[in-house]
C-alpha cells in the first residue's frame, strides 16, 4: 500500500459491516505507515467478531516494530466486551501514528464510542468506512449506508470517507472488482463522502491500476472463512 498521496492523518479508524475487509485494511495501513517511518499502534477494538483479529498478525506487526493493542481475549476460546486500558495511550501520546479497527456493527461501535471525545477535541482523524459489495447485508448502496448510520449513531463520531474493499478473497477476479465501481460511486454520492481509496490484493493489482482512481494494493493477512458463502 502506498500512502504518500492519501494525506495520513494521526488516527485511523477503520471501521464496517462484518467481512467488510477492515482489519485487513487496518493491518496493512499500518504497515505502510511502519514503512513511511512512523512510529505505529495499530489498536484492535472489535469486541464483537473473533474471527476478524488483527491480532492474528500479531507477529508480523512486532517484527515491523508496529505496537499492538487487543483485549488478551482475542484470538482464543474467550471473548469478552473488554478494551484494554493501553488503548488511551494512542490518545495519548501525540508522536504516534494509531490505527484502530473497529466492531463489525453498532454494538462493535461502542467500544469507540468511549475514547470519541479524544478523537473530536484533537481533530486529526480519518474514520474510514469500508465497503464490500459482496457481503449479502450490504450488497446495495441504501443497505449499506443503513449499516453506515448505525454505527455513526453508535460511535458517536462521522465517517469522513469510504474504502471500496469490494472483493472475494483470494477468489476475487479483475471483472468484480470493476463491478463495484458503480456501487462504491453511488454510496459516495448519496453521503456526500469521497471514495478515498480502493483496494486489491496485489496480484490484482497490476491489471487494475490504469482503470480505477487511488487504487492500493494489499496483501491478504487477515483469514476470510466466508468466500464465495451465500447467507440466507
């Protein structure tokens, strides 16, 4: 991911419906920050979904020097609603640059809800909401916006702009992406927020890069169980 152009503010927060992308997103935006020479804590406050831990990166992160901050639940058979009391520290300490992956829906949201009056006094945020088409329960751009609401009402903090992750996993394909363009223009449209980036793994990367606007390429760190999965 190459950050020089997208202007990174102190904190990011990264937040969206479940199989969205987020802590994916998240683990790579760190690391890209880690790479531009920031000092880096990238903070997991999902308290709601196990399976979607940025923690499960834990070693990779530490390797790079990137801190991180998770309930010592996460990643095993116990999952309370508890958010570390380091996690004020990203708040805190104003020579860090923070990531924070938030919950997968309003509830998820709760857990930022406490720290949003740091976030608001200091003003030096993105809130990013990240979008993916092809999750049944923001397949459209009114449902998804519908989820945006929810957790903006929640948090108590506005989203600033829009990550278009529509994708697949590893089965993602050039056509699909393509595919969410409309979809991610028309969710901007209707909020008035910018599409600030849209995301690729890397290896489609090199087909797409003339034919979408701040396209990233990421890697795929974060597992995804739901590939191709049809809810009902």
């Amino acid at each position: 991911m190459n950050i020089s152009g997208l202007g990174a503010k102190r904190i990011t927060v990264l937040a969206g419906h479940y199989g969205s992308g987020k802590t994916n997103i998240a683990v790579n935006y760190a690391m890209a920050l880690s790479e531009n020479g920031k000092k880096v804590s990238i903070a997991d406050l999902d308290i709601v979904n196990p399976y979607f831990r940025a923690k499960d990166t834990a070693d990779i992160l530490a390797d790079m020097g990137i801190r991180m901050i998770s309930s010592e639940y996460a990643n095993s058979n116990v999952d309370t609603p508890a958010i570390p009391a380091e996690a004020y520290s990203i708040f805190a300490d104003k020579s860090v640059y923070a990531v924070v992956d938030v919950g997968g829906d309003d509830r998820g949201a709760l857990a930022l809800g406490r720290y949003a009056p740091y976030l608001l006094e200091e003003n030096n945020f993105e809130m990013l909401f990240v979008i993916n088409k092809y999750r049944f329960l923001t397949a459209d751009a009114q449902s998804t916006i519908e989820v945006m609401r929810e957790i903006e009402g929640a948090s108590g903090v506005r989203f600033t702009g829009i990550v278009n992750n529509s994708n697949l996993g590893e089965e993602t394909t050039y056509d699909e992406v393509l595919a969410s363009l409309d979809y991610a223009k028309e969710v901007s449209e209707l909020t008035g927020l910018p599409i600030k980036m849209t995301t690729v793994r890397r290896e489609l990367y090199g087909e797409l890069n003339n034919e979408i606007k701040n396209l990233q390429p990421i890697g795929l760190y974060v597992r995804q169980s739901w590939l191709k999965q049809q809810e009902v």
